[in-house]
C-alpha cells in the first residue's frame, strides 16, 4: 500500500462485512472447485485411490503446521499494529516457512518409502508437499493483505488459482490419467505460478520489501511466533490424527469413506476461517477495559454471525446426511459416510466457537496460555482416537473429533473472559440455536429429499430467526457500529508469548 493512500473510513461492522464477504467467497469458490475434483476422483478412481489421496492431503496438513510456525498470523497482528513492519518481514518469512516444508516433505517420504508405504500415496505426499511449501511462502502475502484489511487482494490471490488446480486436475481425470499426474500438474506446476502472482501482487500494491534475509533475527521470530504455531500445529493434530492413524490401522478403503464424510465438514470452515480473518486485525487493535467496551462488543458480535451462519449448515448436513453423500459420492458405495457425517456435523458450529475465541486468547493473553490449551486439547484427542478407532473404525475417529472440538470450545470461551469479560451467552446462542431447531422440525419429514428439505429449512430458519432478532436488530448493529471505524493511531502493546 503506497504510504499517501487514503485512510479507510468505513465503519467497523461494515469493514467486517465486506472483508468476510470477500474471503468467504474467495474460500467457497476455491473449495468448490476443489470439492468436483474431490468427487471426481472418488467416481472415477475408486477408494483405494481416494484413500491415497486422503492419506497425503492428512499429511500436507501436518507439514503446514509443522513448519508455518505461526509466522503468517503473527504477521497478521504485527502489520496490522504497524504497516510498515512488512518490509523487514516479508521475505525472512517465506524462506523460513519455504525452506522448513521441503525439508519436511522429503523427510516424509523417505520414511513412507523405508516404511513400506505403496508408491502412489509417496508420490502424493511429495507432491502435495511441495504444493505446500509454495503455498506457505505466498501466505505471507496473503497475511499482509488481510493485516490491511483488504480482502479483495485475497481474493485475487486464491481463487483464480484454485479454480486452475481443479479444472487442471479434472482435465487429466477425465482423460484417463491419474491421480499422480492430476495432482502433479495441479498442485505442482499450477502452484507455482500462483506463488508468483501473490509476490507480483504484493509488490504492486505495497511495495518491495527488504530482500536481506535477516538470518540473525530469525530465533526472535520465531520465538514471537512460537504460540501462533503451537495452536496450529495443535489445531492440526485435532483435525488431522484420526486420518493418519485410520490409515495405519485400516484399509485405504475406510480411509476413503471417512475422508468423504469428513471433506464435506471440511469444505465448510471456511466460513468460520472467514470470520475469524475478517476480524483477527481488529481483536489486535482495539481497546479494551476502561470503559471502552469496542473488543467486547465485536467479539460477541463476531460469535453470533459465526452461529447464525454455521448452525443451519451443521443442521442440513446433520439431517439430510444421506441424499448429500449420495448426490456428491455416490450410494451404497459410500454408504459407511452417512453415520460419519451425522457424527461430525454438529463440529461444524463447535468449531467456530472455539475458532473465534481461541484467536482472542491468542493476540490478548500470553502466549503460554494458548500452548497449554491446545496441548491438552491435543493430547485428549489422541487419546480418544487410540481408544476408538480400534473397535469404532471411522465412526470412532468422528467422535473423537467431535468430543475434542467440544473441549476446545469449552476451555476457549472460558480463556477469553479474562481479556473481554463474561460474554451474553443467551443473546450469542439464542437465537441461532432455537431458529436451528424450527429447522429441523420442518426438514425433518423432508430429510431424504435435498430438493425439498433445502428451501423448507432455509425458509422455516429465516422466518424464526427474523421474528426473534427483529426487535432489537437496530439496537445490535448501533452498538457494533459504535466501534471506531478508523484504527487508532497507536496500538495497544500486547503480553509477550512467555
């Protein structure tokens, strides 16, 4: 951003509406690309190959957490605090987070390949691992766009390139190739040039950052980064275990049905990712304590559009489980999906409480408090899947995910009343919660027609909704617009990650 740009005078609540719009859509987009691809390689592949696939995307997860470090969010809150630190930032963190993921990946697959693992699965964990490394360097830019609040940057950022990936990749699938070659092309030689449209871009708009590495700087990064990192690769753990350990446990097919379940979970976070972008700049800034009650509002604001949106979802996937698998996967092959997916849907509202106030706990309380949290959280889960998965297969693996994000939650809205104070549980819930039962009451006869359940859910959630927010809808945006609409010329100094 050029330094004699204009300031931003949009109020809060409407900078948080058109920021989450914009990345929300950049996410759906990109994951519905991604999902026909998904799909297709589930029709036309098989299990076995899906398994594969679902085994290496597991593992690129891994490598993302293992080796991003926290470093983007923590660029995130840091150039929001202060633009001009993305010059010194930019590129001492993509070599860091570039370089760490290919060490990883190659480390990965040697030990898959020593450990007997089928040639298909390596090859996709190299690939996808690659895919990963460029991926975490152009998140950098990414980072910064967000930190200026400008989303649409973002967007160019994301979906172009992931609409490539899928079209590429299903190209190859439908002519006969495989899954190799589908993702060698997509999320190698696609990844690539995607990387190199973000730094374009970033160098546009914000100008050249420093090109030294700063090698000497690089412990007291990663140190300030250290409990981003941890909650990410905690957050990982919690999501990603059960599939590693399902594949080492069971057939590549069980992996393949519990992957199909858990990619339609999957494919809706990113609403609560969208929220929480739209909004972690300002949980950074603003002021709390005083009598200035800006942080309290938003964060209460903030949880209950996350439910209003996640609730009905978790409701549709919940009750009309069956036609869904059907109409993207295919029944009875995918039959074993149904009860995963019943299993898993009401994660998809949990998740999105514990996402927004664990990114309070994250940027307002020292970072050891975030560490130990996750980590308990984490350790809980392996716990639960070594305990299920054995005797329960899939199914045991969705209810350790559900009862860790349960707990996560749990210990996350109780962590951030220290930094916001007790939040309006009964104006946050209400409403979202009651609306979603009248939905389901209308779904429920229709549950196995999506056609017909689909618009009378939508209407009935609506209509409840409208006559128990109506009254006090005025009252409510007044006070998130009560919230300044320009940050503050200094920022508030945060406790150190100790």
């Amino acid at each position: 951003m050029s330094e004699d740009a204009p300031p931003k005078r949009q109020s809060a609540v409407a900078r948080v509406a058109r920021n989450g719009l914009l990345n929300a859509s950049a996410d759906v987009l990109s994951k519905v690309a991604a999902l026909v691809f998904f799909a297709l390689v589930a029709r036309r592949l098989g299990e076995e190959t899906l398994g594969d696939y679902v085994f290496a995307m597991a593992f690129s997860s891994l490598i993302w957490s293992l080796t991003s470090f926290g470093l983007d969010r923590m660029t995130l809150r840091d150039v929001a605090r202060d633009p001009a630190r993305m010059r010194e930032m930019v590129v001492p963190l993509a070599t860091i987070k570039f370089s760490a993921a290919l060490v990883v990946t190659m480390i990965a697959g040697g030990a898959l390949a020593l450990g007997g693992r089928g040639s298909q699965a390596v090859l996709l964990v190299l690939i996808l691992g690659f895919n990963t490394a460029v991926s975490l360097a152009a998140a950098t830019a990414q980072a910064v766009f967000a930190a200026n609040e400008r989303m649409e940057h973002v967007f160019l950022t994301k979906v172009p390139w992931a609409f490539a990936q899928s079209l590429v990749g299903i190209a190859v699938i439908a002519a006969g190739g495989g899954i190799v070659l589908a993702t060698f092309l997509s999320a190698g030689v696609v990844a690539v040039v995607a990387g190199m449209g973000a730094a374009t871009l970033l160098v546009r708009n914000y100008g050249r950052p420093e090109l030294g590495l700063h090698v000497r700087g690089w412990p007291r990064l990663l140190r300030d980064a250290l409990p981003f990192g941890a909650q990410e690769m905690f957050g990982q753990i919690i999501f990603r275990f059960d599939t590693l350990l399902l594949g080492l446990l069971a057939t590549s097919a069980v992996v393949g049905t519990y992957g199909a379940a858990y990619r339609m979970l999957e494919s809706t976070l990113f609403i609560a990712w969208s929220v929480g972008y739209a909004v972690m700049p300002m949980y950074s800034y603003l002021q709390s304590g005083g009598g200035d009650r800006s942080l309290p509002l938003l964060y209460e604001g903030s949880l209950k559009l996350l439910l209003a949106l996640m609730v009905p979802i978790a409701m549709v996937l919940g009750l009309c489980a069956r036609p869904i698998v059907d109409l993207v996967y295919g029944l009875p092959q995918y039959e074993e999906a149904v009860t995963v997916m019943q299993i898993l849907a009401p994660a998809i509202a949990i998740y999105g409480i514990g996402h927004l106030a664990g990114m309070i706990v994250l940027v307002r309380r020292p970072g050891r408090v975030t560490i130990i949290a996750t980590a308990a959280v984490a350790a809980f889960n392996v716990v639960a899947c070594l305990v299920l998965i054995p005797t329960l297969g899939a199914q045991g693996a969705a209810i350790a995910t559900l009862a860790s994000e349960s707990l996560l939650a749990i210990i996350g809205l109780s962590l951030a009343v220290r930094a916001v104070g007790t939040p309006r549980l009964g104006w946050i819930f209400g409403s979202p919660i009651i609306a979603a039962l009248g939905m389901g009451v209308a779904m429920w006869p229709l549950r196995d027609e999506l056609l017909l359940a689909l618009p009378a859910g939508t209407l009935a959630y609506l209509a409840v909704l409208a006559v128990l927010e109506a009254r006090r809808l005025r009252t409510d945006l007044d006070l998130l617009r009560s919230i300044a609409g320009r940050r503050p010329e200094t920022r508030p100094s945060t406790e150190g990650p100790a």
